[in-house]
C-alpha cells in the first residue's frame, strides 16, 4: 500500500528546494540586473558610446608670417594626399602594392611611409602620397570602396612662395619624428598635437612654434558599424596659430640676394633703434618647400655634400676673423682707457716690432704710413697702429671689452641656429691648448685676426651698440604678434652693455668711421662717391691663410678657397642712423674693392624704397 503521508512530505521537501533555488536564481539576475544599470552604469554607457561615438581631433590652421610691409612669406596651401589608417588594414604589403598600380607610387614613398608606421600610433592615419594631382584624386576616389582604411584627405600644407630667398631666417617645418614626439610627451604638450602632423624644424618656424601652432579642436560624431560618421553630436573648433610680422622686407632681401650673385657669405641689415632685422640672407641658400612634405635623398644628399654649404646659416652660425672692422672699436676702448687720445701718434715704417723680437708684423702697406695719428690709423686703416694700441692695452682689457660688445657670445636672436663663435681671453687658451697668452698673440688679434672670429651678426650688434654709445638692443626677426582680434608688438627695450667713461670718445670713433667713406683715400670712399645720403663705415679684409714674412699676397697664385674674406660694417644716415648693414664674403679679395660696394647698393635701395618710413 501506498504511504501517502511520506509522499506528500517528499513533495513538499522537494518543492520548498525547487522554490529556494527559483528564488536564489530570481535574486542573482535582479543582484546582475543592478550591477549592470545602476553599480555599472557609466562604464558600460561609454563602452557603447565608444562604438556609436567617435571623437575626431582637428588640427588648427598654423599661423601665417608676413614681412613689415605685410607680404606673405609663410602661407598655407590646400592639398590632396592619399592616406591610411595601418589598424584598419590587415595585409599592408598587398594594400601598397595594389595601390601602386593605380597611381604612381615610389619605392622611397613607400619606404618612408612604413618608417612612420613603425614611430607612430597605428590608429593615426599617415599619407603615403601627397601632393596628388587631379588625374590622381579621381582614380583613388572611384576604387576607394575596394579598400579599408585608405583615403584621399584634403589638407592645408605649409607653402613659402619666395622659395629660397627667406629660407636661413623662417626656416620650414616637417613630419613630427619620434624624437619631437618624446620632447612634446615630456613637455606635456603632446594631447594638443593629436590632429598635427607637422613641426617647426628650423629658423622662426622651430623657434616660435608654440605660438604658431594653435589649439587643437575635436568633433564628436556618431559612426555605423563600418566606422563611418553618420552625423556630428558636438563641435570645439580650433583655435588657429598667431600670425607674425617681421621687420624684413621684401625688396631689401631681393636686393642682397641680387648683389650677392655668386659670392659665398652674408648680408645683415639691423635697425640699430631697436634692433629689428631688416635684412637676413645667407648664400647659397635652398628652397625649403623640398623639406616640407619630406625631401628626397637625392635631394638632401645634393645639399648635405655641396663644398659651398648652402644648409649653413651663414648669418648667425657663419665664423670669420672681422679683420679691420673691428678696429673702431678697439680705438674706442683706447680712448675710453686713456691709452691713446686724438693726438697720439706713432711711426709706422710698413711693420711692427714686439721689443726684443726680430719678428716683423706687416702692415698691408708694405712701405707703410708714415706717421699716424687715430684718424689716419681708421681712415685708411694702419695695421702698425692697431698693433701698438693692441699691446699696449693687452689682452684682458681687449677681451673684456669686446664681450661687452656682444663677441664670443651668442645675441640671443629669436632662432635657435646660431654660434658664439671666439673672443678669446687667457683663460681661453690655457683650456684650448694649455699654453699661455704671449705677447705675440695679441698684435694680430688687434687686426681682428688670429683666434678672434665673429658672425655677421654679431658684428652688426657690435656696431649698434657703438651707434647707441653703450646701448644694446637685442636683435629680433618678429616685430609683432596679430590674431583677428589684436596685435602684440614684438620691441625688445634698449639695455646698457657699456659703462661710457666720455661720450665724446663715442662721437670721435664714428667721426673716424664717417671719413672713412667721405675721404679721400679712405678704404671705402671710392665706393660711396655720388651717394645721396651720409654714410659711414669699415671695411675689412681678412687673411684665410698664412702667408710667409717676406712673401707678396698674390691671389691668382692660390687656390680660391684660400683667399681673403672681405668684410665691410657701415651705417646711415650718419647723424641720425636708422640702419646698419654688414657684409660678409667668403674668398672674394677686398673689403674696400668688393664688400664696400655691396653695401652701398644695399644701402642705395634702403633710402630709395623708403624703407625707413615702413614703420
């Protein structure tokens, strides 16, 4: 017989269990259900919002640079480029060289693309070719749908419309490597260069790159399940670069390119009342577009191997002797030290002694000039007088003096690209060669000789601050900062560098330089006849090598990488001036017969074009 009592108490047993696990797996889903809306809920919302939305940086236009007179040096060209994305592209290899068939694409194109794979983020997207044409832009956009991951992007590219001819001052930017990546990831900079694929290399593109540069924007867009957007949520535009304004102008750099011709060296013009540049040409220069979108190695090896180094700055990183430019301001520290005065004079027979020395420093006249006072010795610049007020003054207070001045030490133009080139002291030669300061170190270095060196523009510095009696004004290329909405002038303040003992020193040192063009028989008046304004100047005619005691400068006899420099400072108008230009030429022959008369025609075009009254 049945037990029905024991069956019920079975099926009630086992019905209790069945509802306690009903009820424990009612609670696990509720307990899953509340982790997953409420614990869990923003984390889970941007993982799918992360699938639908998608936010894209967008990089901002780069700043634009103009000369004074507000000519475009610097622009910014739209371009088409052909472009991929390496994580949404499974076979690399084929994706290129299916492509190749379509356009023509280089060996060296594709060779640079796969190094930019490797140094950036692989969700980036990188371009492969650029500057297509529209033969090109057509063919890619029909065959688009065959790949993933590739695309024709329209971007602006930075364009220089004068090519060669501001290239040492502006510089150029180029694709971000990876060793500015880690410099902009250091500085915490990195975020705001998301969208940008480029950077200031050299010259005011690398030095005021920040300001260029601008903010970056991003768009959020809702995308489909194949990536592509659908419509955009929410827009933060960018914010573009500053603009810059120069104080070069356009005609003045025409025409030192012009004048330059086929001459190695440099030409400078300074605004010696604050210290904006007017002119910044180094020769032979190149064509900076051809680094923009990467230059080829046939190209780059071109300019790397030339004998006449045309990558060379010649203006800030270009070291010459300055010869008898420098002699003005060795007469100043004479006068301000007492050592010498107006009156002073000395015998100059053609060379020069050191008491108890047979050794015979040459005056560049060989008969020499008689006696001389100050005036004669600048004129028509004495070695022999120079020699004696050399020695005379030594070499701690030449050095000392001369620093002041602004030699051996960089000017703190706004490029980075420059060198300090050599005052040398005592100091400097015991740590150079371990030897001690002779004597006969100092008489050639008061020709601007020996182991003194300068740069163009350090020697143009070095003749403000005799224009300024003492007053240094710091050069500058940028004049001004503008956006939309305003302007930032750009004016670096007058600074005393020179304690002034007598102004009246200052005044007879350029007196001296002034009849060195207005004299008869002065070294560069014969360069300056008919012109319409008063000039003043030196000129200067360095040795490249060394040439025996009783043996005659010849230059036909020498190789012409090895003959002299020729060197000319000068300034106008005399009484109020409102330029100085240096010229600088690498084996040309002499200050007075080829430097002189560069300057002039320099100078000619300055006064003609009205220069001075763009401000």
């Amino acid at each position: 017989m049945k037990d029905l009592a024991a069956e019920a108490r079975l099926f009630n047993q086992r019905a209790v269990v069945a509802i306690v696990i009903v009820f424990l797996l009612f609670f696990v889903v509720i307990y899953n259900q509340y982790q997953l809306q409420i614990v869990s809920y923003q984390d889970y919302q941007t993982r799918s919002e992360g699938n639908r939305i998608k936010v894209v940086p967008l990089a901002p236009n780069r700043g634009l640079i103009y000369d004074r007179s507000g000519i475009l040096l610097a622009e910014n060209r739209p371009v088409f480029s052909l472009e991929l994305v390496p994580e949404q592209i499974s076979d690399m290899t084929n994706t290129l060289a299916e492509l190749a068939t379509l356009i023509v694409i280089s060996d060296e194109q594709q060779q640079n693309f796969l190094q930019q794979v490797k140094q950036q983020r692989r969700f980036n997207s990188i371009a492969l070719k650029e500057l297509l044409n529209d033969d090109e832009v057509a063919i890619l956009a029909a065959n688009q749908h065959r790949f993933n991951g590739v695309s024709v992007e329209a971007r602006l590219s930075r364009y220089y419309p004068f090519a060669d001819l501001f290239t040492h001052a502006i510089g150029y930017i180029g694709k971000i490597n990876r060793r500015e990546l880690q410099q902009l990831d250091a500085s915490g900079e990195l975020a705001n260069y998301a969208a940008s694929r480029d950077i200031g290399k050299i010259g005011l593109e690398r030095f005021y790159q920040q300001q260029l540069h601008g903010t970056m924007g991003y768009q959020e867009v809702e995308v489909n399940n194949r990536g592509r957007t659908i419509r955009v949520l929410r827009s933060v535009p960018a914010v573009s670069g500053q603009n810059i304004q120069l104080g070069l102008d356009v005609g003045l750099q025409l025409t030192a390119q012009q004048v330059l011709k086929q001459h190695r060296g440099a030409i400078v013009a300074l605004d010696p009342r604050d210290g904006a540049v007017m002119a910044f040409y180094s020769n032979p220069s190149y064509d900076p577009n051809l680094f923009v979108r990467g230059i080829s190695n046939t190209n780059y090896n071109q300019l790397l191997n030339s004998r006449d180094r045309p990558l060379i700055n010649r203006v800030t990183q270009g070291v010459y002797p300055p010869a008898s430019t420098i002699k003005p301001h060795l007469a100043l520290l004479g006068l301000e030290t007492n050592t010498i005065n107006t009156s002073t004079k000395i015998w100059d027979p053609g060379f020069y002694n050191l008491p108890n020395s047979d050794h015979k420093f040459r005056d560049h006249l060989r008969w020499g000039h008689g006696w001389v006072d100050l005036y004669t010795a600048v004129i028509k610049s004495c070695d022999t007088y120079f020699y004696d007020l050399g020695v005379k003054l030594g070499i701690d207070r030449i050095s000392e003096y001369m620093r002041k001045m602004g030699f051996g030490e960089k000017t703190g133009i706004d490029i980075l690209e420059e060198s300090s080139a050599n005052m040398p002291s005592r100091g400097w030669k015991r740590a150079r060669y371990n030897q001690p300061w002779y004597p006969g170190d100092t008489v050639p270095l008061s020709i601007g000789q020996s182991y003194w060196t300068t740069t163009p523009l350090q020697l143009t510095l070095a003749t403000s601050v005799l224009i300024n009696k003492g007053m240094l004004a710091t050069p500058h290329l940028v004049t001004a900062f503008t956006t939309d909405d305003s302007s930032t002038p750009n004016s670096p303040a007058l600074v005393p560098a020179i304690d002034v003992v007598n102004s009246k020193n200052w005044e007879t040192v350029m007196d001296t330089m002034h009849k060195t063009v207005s004299t008869l028989g002065g070294t560069a008046h014969r360069a300056f006849i008919g012109a319409e304004y008063q000039a003043a100047g030196k000129t200067g005619t360095a040795q490249v090598v060394n040439i025996a005691q009783d043996e005659k400068y010849d230059a036909e006899a020498i190789d012409e990488r090895h003959r002299d420099n020729a060197m000319h400072i000068g300034y106008a108008p005399y009484d109020k001036p409102t330029i100085v230009v240096v010229v600088a030429l690498e084996n040309a022959g002499g200050g007075g017969s080829i430097a002189a008369p560069i300057a002039r025609q320099l100078l000619d075009y300055y006064f003609s074009a009205g220069v001075n009254q763009n401000e």
